[in-house]
C-alpha cells in the first residue's frame, strides 16, 4: 500500500469524492476496458471494486445523473474461464447482476448500467466496445456500516441424513428427488418448497468440487451410457445430460452456467442440506392428513404463521391449492366458526384468495372462480388505487378487508375434491325475435329506454320485462357480454341487468346461478346500509363508462333508483366534452404546466377552472376515465403558497388533498382520485384539461412580441410561441407542392425544434379534418455535411423518429419526411407518389407590414 503516494495525488488533483476508506473519481471519456484500466494506474488508482451493498448504492449515486451510459468496473472474465473475479483476484463475494446476465457465454468485462437499470451490472465486450469508467483509490481502513454476518459455516465433520450423499471436502449433504411419473414431477416454486420442508433448499453450486460430486452422484444413479434414456432429463435447477458421450456424461449445460426454463415446467429436483442438519421430514401420517378439514366439496387448511399474500399463495399452491375463496353463507360460517378456534378469542385478520389484479384493478379469486358472494365490512373496501390490494377476513365478525398485500398475516388454503361440469349450452330458438329485438345465439335482447327522464328502479325494470313475456337480461357466458358491450356504443346511461342481492348472494333472477362475471374494477363494494333497519339490497347495472376500461363492466347499487352515471362526459383525448354550462378539451401528452397552458390557448381556451363540485365531479372521471393526473389552471402567486385560477376567478371551491397546497411556486392538477394536487411547474405529467372559452380569446398568461397574419392565402394562423402556424390537412399535397404553398404564404413548411413544438403540432394535427395521414416535414439531406437540415439550412437537433428509426438508406436527397398525425412520430419516405397535408410556418410579426 502506498498510502503517502495516494493521499498526495489527491491532495492535488481535482474531481475526487471521498466514501470512506476510498477516493473515486469518474471518467468521462469513453474508452476501451485497457484504456480504462491504464487511465486509472495514471491516477495512482485501479478500476473500482464493489464488496458489498453500500459502496454499491454510493457508486449508484456517482452516476446518478447520467442515462444511457456505461462505466467500467475491476470485474472481469478476462481469460475466458467463465468465471468473473475482481483485477485484484478476489474472490467475488457481492454480485448485482441486471436481468438475463452474466449471461452463458465466456469472458467479457462488467460494467454499471444507468438510466432504468442505474448501478447494475452488465457483462461487455472488453476491446470493442466504449465506456466511461471509474476509478478507486484506497486509502485505509474502512469505516463502514456493520454488515449482517453471514450463515454459519457447516462443518465438514457434521454427518448427512440418512439417505442423503456427501464428499468429505463438502460441507453440504444432496439427495436426488426423481420419478418416472409425471404426476410426481413438481415446478420450480414446488420443488424448492418441496426442500424448504425438509429444512433444505434447491441446489446452487459454489465450486467445481461440489458440481463435480452432483455429476458423480447422477452418474451412480443413472448411469453413464444409455444415452437415448437418460437424453431429456433435467433437474431443477437446470442439471442436464445432453452430451453422455463427454467424458463427464452429467454436467451444467455452458461450464458453470444455468439452462433457464420456463419456471412452470414439471421437472424432478435435487435438494442441498448443511451437513448436521436434520431433516423435517413431512407430516404424510392419517393425523397430518386430516389437518385439511372437509367442508361440501373442498378442503381447507389454516395456517397459522404470518406471510405476505404472495408468499402465502405460493405455499397454498405446493399442496395443488389456492388461497381461499368463497361462494356462500354457508361456506363463510363454516370459515367463521374455525377461524374463532384458531384465533383464541382474539382479533384476527386472515388472507383469502381475493386481490385485485395489478392489470386493471379488478377484483378475482386466485382459484379464477366468479365472485357471487361478497361479506364487505363497513367502509370497505377502500377506492381502487394505484397499489395492488388483497383481501383478508377477519375471524370474528365474518367480515372483509383490504389491505396491502406486503402485510403478513396467517392464512386459509382451498383445495376442491371435484370439477365442476360445465354445462352444455342451451339449443338455438327455433323460431326469430320479435320486431325491435336483437338475436345472439339462443337469446332475444332488448335495451329499454332512451331518454334519462325514462329512469325507473330495478324491480320496475323487472316488471317491465315480465309485461312483455321476457326478464331482465342474464349474461351467462363472455359471449354474451361482448355482444351487450357492442350494443352499448349508442347509448349515454347506465343500464340494470338481472343480478341482484338480496344480502350477500347474488344471483340472477329466476334464482340462476352466477357462473361468469364482469365486475369493474373495485367491485362488487357492497351495499350501502339500510335505513329503518331494511334488509340492505345490491342490484347490479352494465357500465356505459366513457372509460374503455369501465364499459360493459358491472357495478352494484344500493340505491332504489338508477341515478344518471356520473361519467357524462366520453374523455376522449382532443374531443370537446360540453358539461353543465362549461365545453372543456383533454389533453393527453406529456406536458409541463406552461406548455399545457400555452397548446391551451392555442385551442382559444385556457387551462380549466373548477368553481363547483358538479364541474369536480366531471373533472374526476375524466382523470379516473384516463388514468393520469391533468393539470388544471390554479398556480402560486409569485412563490408563495397562495394559489389562484389563470382564469383570475375567485378561489370559492376547493378540493384540496389534505395537506395541500404545500408546494410554494408550485402547480395544481387534478389526481385520479379527484383530489388536487400540488407539484413542481416543470413535472412532465401526462395530461391536462382546458376550459374551452365562447367569446373572444381570454387574456394570455404569457405574452410574446409580434402577432399573426389574418387570413393571409386562405390560411387562418395559429400563434404558438415565437412562431405562428397555418394547419391544411384537408388537403392532399405533394411534397413540392407543399414547399410553394407555404412560400406564396411568406412561410416554410413546418420545422419542428423541440419536443413542446412537437406536442402542439401532434394535438392540432390529431383534431384536424382532413383524410391526411401526416404533414410534411421542411427538413432535407445535405450531402456535403452528411446531416439532415430545414429549409433555412439549420440542423435538425431534435427529432422523434418512429421505431424503427432513420437507417442509413433513408439520407439521401431523394427522402422527404413527413410527422404522423396519430402518434406525433417522424417518418421517412419517398418524394414522389406521396401526398400530405402541410403546415406552413412563419414567425411572428412577419404578416405586419
């Protein structure tokens, strides 16, 4: 160690951070693994090394602020043996490996990734390809956060369990578990659980003695001939024997490599134990087996110790069961009544099978049955969310919550004895439907009422159809529901369908049962309670939602009458959605809030205003329609936290979050649960709403110098920063066409020089009329510079190609390029046999003559 010599470099030179026992200092110019490493002997220094999770996550932080780059690290594969060690020849004792790597094949040299995958490792080519690099001086003992020690060391002198096989240089014991049945075969998660029972786990490797005694072991087992048995036997976790004429008949597939396998595979398994270690050898005895208590046609087991929802349904699945689920009264009481003996009398809440799924937000019972009971308590369950929810049971009352699902909890497991048998469907009607009804397959449909004033309540909806011989609709099947979905696109309300009930049951009318299910997400909730002690009642609706995610689903009402869905208003983004006395337009582009108020009044309207809790309420399911947060038009008065309306309306209705506003200088939007928000100005959010104003256009928040021509060459001129713009896409255009158009206007055809610019140019092409899929571009090669300029020979610094970018064969003068209208992206493509629409563009004040 040169301590003197190391604390003197830094002492002197610039650019060094100090975590203890360390200086670092990162590389900025992109090299080769060599040329990093030399560059960092130049500095008294080496590559850095990586021991344990701290330095980890302050070697993360250096790098924080760079994305799509690389730096080399002292990890290495130089010699191509297919094991990485540290320059230094330590051994590797911490990996933080990125998905898919190192990888199976040999040699390479490890570098951090940033952006997405910030600090983790990914193996490289060492001459070819360039990265920047870091480099570590050290400089003494380390001061760093005591580590949590490591297992203890089995002993090689402890004996293996019977049946169980060692090496007396090994301080772990094996056993091969294999059948030829099928049945007897178990997936990665059985398998390793299969190990966790007996005290084991799966087999990991961690030196070529101990592959090499597995390899003897499957040989003594097996065989070492008879290649054409033993070509397609695999182990968990991947031990194959795919070449039986090598030397070593068994062996890992790549050296020290994994096979990687689909994780559902039904494979056989090899356990590893710590020599000394006893077995717990599973409860197989009659006694064990009636821990499942039988109740109808399924068995149930509860487990007492505490485990995350995922992990409890993990361990359901290794005795081929399900986190419960449950379909009746009955079944809930029997629930009940055991969950009370194991809770001792206390409060206890236990998983069950029920969550939301993390794709749309809807409720499902692991076992993919259909949710036809439900037993919510009050208040619950919660709104849906960003956040997964799972729900548990609580032993005393009977009732349900919600609750994350990282919680741990003890838990109920389900297995059924039976299948149910699925029901052959009814024969098709003999003859049609009468006049004004719809056949689909063996049914006759009819939606009834088209007025709001037609509104009536459920058991009226059902004396109506009794008038006219049918009944409210069943949907029996997922058929049936795209059916009545498509038959939705013209109507504006919400409709009741025959599913009612009358507790907790539900079930069609005519006491059918409910085999298929459509629920929204976060339903069914429940009925509200009853006034004057009244049995509470469900009656379920079919959604005609403004959301995609919402329509055709299904929701329950506790209310007699069927109210108006508070979605009125379609939020389709770009359309005018009139509401109450207010037009309001969505936007859904990434935005910050200056750019959403200036494509606002670029559209003659203004970010929007909330002056009542009917205009809140629209604005809620428009956030909730859309799935993002809009900004809206309340800003801080010059860096304070008193906020006001762009709109200068007085501040009388607010629907703050509590807490909010706490941001000083900040910007409100709505969030997807109605609630408003405070944020940073600058935050990209994904939408916003503006209020679209009838009279003359609102005064400007922010004001540019010069104005727009009026009704120069039959174009009316959109002002949008510095520039203004003339929008033709009801016309069809060639592309030199395009270019005189623009010219007798006094413009160019459209240049586009940032992203805000590229976002107002999308919105306003996506609500053009016009049958144009695009509009050209003003941009052409330049041979002699080899690069892409516009019409007034400036390069083209920003862009947003279309995947799958610009090839080489695209930049040449016979390209033109044109922005698609529906996704905002550039094209390439032919000048000739083309046609666009065009935007002309012209700064501002060049009409003013």
């Amino acid at each position: 160690m040169r301590t003197e010599f190391l604390f003197g470099s830094i002492s002197e030179g610039r650019g060094w951070t100090w975590h203890s026992p360390s200086c670092y200092w990162l590389g900025e110019d992109p090299v080769t693994y060599s040329e990093a490493r030399r560059l960092c002997t130049d500095h008294g220094s080496q590559l850095v090394t990586i021991t344990n999770r701290f330095e980890q996550a302050f070697v993360s932080s250096l790098i924080y602020n760079w994305d799509g780059e690389y730096f080399w690290t002292a990890l290495q594969d130089l010699n191509f043996t297919g094991s990485f060690r540290w320059l230094s020849g330590d051994e590797v004792m911490y990996t933080h490996w990125n998905r898919d790597q190192p990888g199976y094949s040999r040699g390479g040299c490890v570098a951090l990734a940033t952006g997405s995958a910030m600090g983790l490792w990914e193996v490289k080519n060492c001459t070819s390809f360039r990265a920047r690099y870091i480099c570590r001086q050290s400089l003494g003992t380390p001061v760093t956060p005591e580590l949590p020690g490591p297992d203890p060391t089995p002993s090689l002198t402890g004996a293996c369990p019977q049946g169980w096989g060692s090496d007396p240089k090994l301080r772990h014991c094996y056993k091969v578990f294999s059948s030829e049945r099928l049945q007897d075969k178990k997936t990665w998660v059985q398998a390793q659980g299969a190990c966790q029972e007996l005290g084991a786990q799966l087999l990991s490797l961690a030196s070529y003695e101990e592959e090499h005694f597995v390899a003897n072991m499957l040989n003594k087992i097996f065989g070492e001939s008879e290649p054409e048995i033993h070509e397609q036997h695999w182990f968990w976790i991947g031990l194959n024997r795919r070449d039986p004429g090598a030397g070593q008949s068994w062996r890992w597939s790549d050296g020290l490599g994994w096979v990687a396998m689909q994780c559902e595979t039904q494979l056989d398994w090899i356990c590893k134990i710590p020599r000394g270690t006893d077995v717990r050898e599973p409860d197989v005895s009659p006694q064990g087996r009636r821990e499942w208590l039988r109740f109808q046609e399924a068995e149930y087991k509860f487990f007492e110790h505490h485990s995350t929802w995922a992990q409890a349904q993990r361990i359901c699945t290794w005795f081929q069961a399900e986190l419960v689920s449950v379909h009746s009264q009955a079944e809930l009481d029997f629930l009940g009544h055991n969950l009370q003996k194991f809770s001792r009398g206390q409060e206890q809440h236990w998983w069950t099978g029920l969550h939301t799924s993390e794709s749309d937000g809807r409720f499902r019972w692991t076992d993919g049955s259909v949710i036809n009971f439900i037993s919510w308590a009050p208040g619950k369950p919660r709104p849906i969310g960003k956040d997964k929810k799972c729900v548990y049971m609580m032993a005393s009352r009977e009732d349900w919550g919600d609750q994350r699902c990282m919680t741990a909890l003890p838990y109920i497991c389900k297995r059924r004895n039976s299948t149910r048998e699925q029901q052959p469907p009814d024969p098709p009607p003999t003859g049609g439907c009468p006049s004004g009804w719809s056949q689909f397959l063996n049914k006759c449909f009819r939606i009834q009422g088209q007025d709001p004033q037609d509104r009536v309540k459920w058991s009226e909806a059902q004396f109506s159809c009794e008038q006219q011989e049918a009944q409210l609709v069943t949907i029996a099947n997922p058929l049936e529901q795209a059916f009545i979905t498509a038959s939705l696109h013209n109507v504006t309300f919400d409709l009741w369908i025959g599913l009612h009930a009358s507790q907790r049951d539900f079930q069609w009318v005519e006491q059918e049962p409910l085999q298929y299910a459509n629920w929204a997400p976060g339903e069914p909730s429940g009925p509200s309670p009853a006034p004057s002690g009244n049995i509470p009642t469900s009656c379920a609706v079919v959604l005609r939602s403004p959301s995609t995610h919402f329509t055709g689903r299904w929701d329950d009402r506790s209310y007699p009458s069927l109210s108006p869905s508070p979605a009125a208003s379609p939020p389709a983004p770009g359309a005018e959605l009139s509401y109450l006395n207010g037009t309001f337009r969505l936007l859904q582009k990434p935005l910050r809030w200056h750019d959403a108020l200036l494509l606002c009044e670029s559209r003659n309207a203004s970010l929007a205003h909330v002056l009542d809790p009917y205009t809140q309420a629209f604005l809620t399911q428009a956030a909730r329609g859309l799935r993002t947060p809009l900004w809206i038009g309340l800003a801080s008065e010059e860096g304070s936290r008193r906020y006001s309306w762009v709109s200068e309306e007085p501040l009388s209705y607010v629907s703050w979050q509590d807490g909010e506003p706490q941001l000083p200088g900040g910007c409100a939007y709505v969030d997807t649960d109605g609630a408003w928000r405070t944020t940073s100005c600058d935050t990209k959010l994904q939408g916003a709403v503006c209020g679209v104003h009838g009279g003359p256009p609102p005064p400007r928040r922010i004001s540019y110098h010069g104005s727009c021509p009026q009704g120069l060459a039959d174009s009316a001129w959109i002002p949008f920063r510095e520039h203004c713009y003339s929008f033709h896409m009801e016309l069809l255009l060639g592309h030199k066409e395009a270019l005189q158009r623009c010219q007798r206007a006094g413009g160019a055809v459209l240049s586009i020089l940032d992203e805000m610019e590229n976002v107002f140019v999308w919105e306003h092409l996506q609500s053009s009329e016009g049958q144009s899929r695009g509009a050209w571009l003003g941009m052409n090669f330049n041979p002699k510079g080899g690069t892409l300029v516009w019409q007034d020979n400036t390069a083209v610094n920003y862009s947003n190609w279309g995947p799958p970018g610009l090839g080489p064969s695209m930049l040449s003068h016979n390209s033109c390029y044109w922005i698609q209208s529906s996704s905002g992206l550039w094209r390439p493509g032919a000048c000739t046999n083309i046609t666009m629409g065009v935007v002309c563009k012209l700064p501002r004040g060049a009409g003013d003559i």
